[in-house]
C-alpha cells in the first residue's frame, strides 16, 4: 500500500484492501444504521469528520498500525 497523506486516505485504502464496503466498515465500527454507516464512513474518508470516538474501532477492525494512524490523527487535528 502506497503511503497515505491523510487519515481519510488511509482509511478508504485500508477498507477496499479488505474488500469492505462503507456500510460494512460502519456497522464493523458499532454504527447500527445502514445508511448512516455509509454517510459516516464516507465523512470520516473525505476528511468532513474526524472519527475520534471510532478511531480505535477502526485500527482494529482495519488492522492500522496504530503509529502511523496516530500521526496522520495529529496532522488532520491540528490542520483544522
């Protein structure tokens, strides 16, 4: 996998890698709604939202590194 500039990157590469959908990663993740597990993961990939009470639902689910998740987490946090 090429290295990822941004958290919403990173996410979206390491979903497709594993053959999920964003529906399947939101509900993978604890979110119940079909179609709000959708718009959630695709606000979390385009950078709208930053997942801080998911991001450690995500590094397991997607098996992140958890350095590399925490520093591209640090650039988005103080971009903002």
């Amino acid at each position: 996998m090429k290295k990822a500039k941004t958290l919403g990157t990173m996410l979206r590469k390491a979903r497709e890698k594993k053959g999920m959908t964003q529906s399947q990663l939101g509900k993978a993740i604890g979110i119940r709604a079909c179609a709000s597990a959708q718009v959630v993961i695709s606000r979390y990939e385009r950078g709208v939202t930053f997942p801080q009470g998911n991001l450690g639902k995500l590094i397991k689910v997607l098996g992140l590194p958890r350095e590399k998740v925490m520093k591209l987490a640090t650039s988005y946090i103080f971009s903002c």
